[in-house]
C-alpha cells in the first residue's frame, strides 16, 4: 500500500517550469523569463533558530566538528591551481586538519584510538556486534567529481573533490586504522575521477579500486557494475534510480566525503546530495525541486539516507569545505571567497560528525548566512532546502505523513536538525547546554 504524501498542485506545475541546462553535464538551472524581476526575498527557515527536532547520532549525540586553518588554503587565486600542493592545498597541514577532527568526533587521545572507536560505535549500533573493523570487510567512499566535465584531463577550475582530503583519509584508513589497500573503493559513478584527483592517491595506494563511469580496468579506473534494484524507495514515482554500484552494495561500511556548495534546485549540495553520484537516475524536477515544493513534501533523500546500502553503511560524513562555493557549478577563484563570514578569505575549513542530518544542518547554516540567493537574482533557491532534514530527523512521523519504509521496515529518526543561533556565535543547542540538538565542536588550528 502506497504511503499517503502531502502535495499541492502548483509546486508541481512550478518544478515543470525548470529547464535543463546541458543535456549530460551541468547541473540544472531555472529559465529565465523576459521581463523586470521582483527583488527576491531572504528565505528563513520555518522551525527558526535554537528549535531542535529528531535525536543526535554519533559517540557524542548530534557533534559536528569544524576546524578551520588558513595554512591549508594558501592560493592566491591566480598562480596555478586550486588543487596543486603546496601553493593551492598543503597536504602536512589537511593531514593535522583530519587527525585533529578525529580525534575530536570520537574523544580519543589517538588517530589509531578514534578509528577503533568509530568502527566499534558503528559495528554496535547497526549490526549489534561488539567489534572493530573485521578482517575481509569492504569500504567504500564516495567523494564529489561533479564538475569533472572535460574528463580526466579537467582542469576547468571549477569545485571538485580536493585530491588532498582524499589522500589524507586513505592514508589514515590504510596507515592508521590498518585496513588492507584491496578493501577500499574509492567511486564517482555519474561522473569521472580526473587525473588530478586520482594520480597521487593511486601511485601512493595502488592495491585502492578507483572506479567511474569511464573506467576501462586499462585507464587506472574500473566500470561502474550495478546491481538491479539495490535500492527502495517509501513512493511508487520516486524520480530517482533504483540500481547501486556492486562496490556499495558488497562494502561493509561507508564514507560520504563530499564538498560545501549551494545548489540551484536542491538549494544545498552536502552529504545527501552527495549520492546523486551513486544513483543511476536522477531527478532534478520533482521531489529534490525545493524551492518549487511547500516544506512536508516526501523526499526521496530521505529514503536514501535510512536505506541499508546507504545511510545504513556510512561510517563517517566529511565536508570538504577547503575552497567552499556559492554554487555548484562555480568557478573557485571567482566564487569561493567568503566575503561576510570570513573577510573575504577562503572557507579552510574541514567538517566531520555521524550524524548525517547534524553535518548537512551545519553546512546549510554557513551556506545560507553566506549565499543566500546562490548565483541568481530573481528566485530564491534555498527556499526550503531544508524539508528533506526535518523529514529525516522526524522520520517516523514526518511533516509530510509519508510512511518512510525503504527496507520494508519503518524508519526511526535518522538524526537531528536545528539552525544555530546567528551567523556571529553559531552556536546550536548543545553549544548553549541543552542535552539536546546538534554540537558544532570548533577545533584550533594550532
């Protein structure tokens, strides 16, 4: 029996009126009419500041940590790349970024301590074992190439996956946590893994599977194999596929590595977009249409945060928020600069947690003090960019009534959403004393 969703009519013939922009690569934009447009207005988010809903995740219930550390960003915006080491990223400098989040996500006094605690919180919490990381167990990290458009020679200048970030976690998974090279996958499956990304990861891990959607098994990537209906969804129209990369579905674990940027239909990109990469199909003119659809709409990320293959292996969320942007398909040096929150600096920063609707909630909070209209002038694209949280922290009752059963099991809270107090204090409930809603653990850089 089909779940009973809330819809209005309008919304719908609205999300119609979006058009494609770029039949394979971009991302899609809203059309543009002739004609004066009405100034736009500032979105606020229904549930305001402080409001928490749903349960934290984690070691520590609903933490996010943030560390932010100019050293890491060094680039001037015109010398080069983004990417290149040492003059756009410094690796030494990510490598104390991530040991730091680590060990600040988990408590421990140790990289090798917190890998044991987060494979022993995960392994008790999802499948009732009281154990770490077990031998023969398969990881797979899905990270964000999605502006890889000119192919694995992309140098467009445009966000993509940091190489560095990437190579950090590998090196803290395979040095640290001791899991052999031959377990983890590293994918993109709706794009590619360009050079720039793949080259160092690879001469450094080589027994590490690379895998997109050009890989040949000849070109250092291998094909994306998927398995037919992996994936379920709580609606019969979900708009969104339901085949999942043989990597995702025979992994024991996951990680979402994934970017800070807007977005002009979802109004944010962070961990839950980020498996827009994993699915086969994807949609942009229905559910995901945020600002086009009231808040307690059904969303099919919800589905896809509480399924098994997704949500229900991920072990760790990452923000990679080193060149942190206003769109999607943003050019870094044109857009990356982070003009009210931080002098117009580069955001530097690095964002972890286990609870995957605290770290989006965190991201949409910095993004919208931020950029609040993204790259247009005449519409407001984070309008209700937030419904997909407040369905998946309320899961098993949500605003839109949906019956919220991907597995064939009832979801519970899949987390907690709130927004912080203001963009000067960010501070969230936890942060004021409550014993409740989400913590953002800020970290010294030094």
């Amino acid at each position: 029996m089909l779940p009973q969703i809330i819809r209005r009519p309008a919304p719908i013939v609205a999300a119609c009126l979006i058009t494609v922009a770029g039949l394979v690569g971009a991302e899609q934009t809203p059309s543009s009419e002739a004609g004066p447009k009405p100034a736009p207005v500032l979105w606020v988010p229904s549930d305001g500041a402080n409001a928490p809903m749903g349960v934290g995740k984690g070691i520590f219930p609903g933490r996010v940590t943030w560390i932010r550390d100019l050293a890491s960003t060094p680039w001037d915006g015109k010398t080069g790349n983004w990417w290149d080491e040492g003059t756009g990223i410094r690796l030494p400098v990510v490598n104390k970024m991530m040991s730091k989040s680590l060990d600040a996500l988990t408590g421990a006094h140790s990289d090798p301590q917190a890998w044991v605690a987060l494979f022993e919180y995960f392994n008790e919490t999802h499948r009732q074992l009281k154990r770490g990381y077990g031998a023969g167990e398969k990881i797979a990290i899905k990270i964000n190439c999605n502006n890889a458009y000119g192919g694995y020679g992309d140098v467009d200048g445009q966000i993509d996956q940091s190489p560095q970030v990437l190579f950090s976690l590998l090196d803290q998974l395979i040095d640290v946590a001791g899991v052999p090279q031959e377990m983890i996958s590293v994918y993109e499956a709706a794009r590619v893994i360009p050079d720039r990304v793949f080259t160092k990861p690879h001469a450094a891990f080589p027994g590490v599977r690379f895998i997109d959607s050009q890989g040949n098994g000849k070109n250092g990537r291998f094909p994306v194999e998927y398995q037919k209906d992996a994936l379920h969804f709580s609606v019969a129209e979900p708009h969104v596929g339901r085949d999942l990369p043989r990597c995702v579905t025979e992994a024991t674990y996951l990680i979402n590595l994934t970017l800070v940027k807007g977005h002009p239909t979802t109004g944010v990109s962070l961990t839950a977009k980020n498996h827009y990469g994993t699915v086969d199909v994807r949609d942009h003119d229905v559910y995901v249409n945020s600002h086009s659809h009231p808040m307690a709409t059904y969303h099919p990320f919800v589905d896809m945060i509480g399924s098994k293959q997704l949500g229900g292996k991920t072990l760790l969320f990452i923000l990679d928020g080193l060149y942190g942007v206003r769109d999607v398909n943003d050019n870094v040096a044109e857009h990356g600069h982070w003009t009210k929150l931080f002098h117009g600096e580069w955001m530097a920063s690095i964002f972890m947690s286990q609870d995957p609707i605290a770290i989006d909630s965190v991201g949409l909070d910095f993004l919208r003090a931020e950029f609040p209209f993204g790259r247009f002038t005449d519409f407001e694209p984070m309008k209700n960019c937030d419904n997909y949280m407040h369905e998946a922290a309320l899961a098993a009752n949500p605003p839109s009534g949906t019956h919220y059963a991907p597995d064939g099991v009832p979801l519970k809270c899949l987390g907690v959403h709130e927004h912080w107090n203001n963009e000067t204090d960010r501070q969230y409930s936890r942060n004021l004393g409550r014993d409740e809603g989400i913590e953002l653990l800020k970290i010294g850089a030094d």
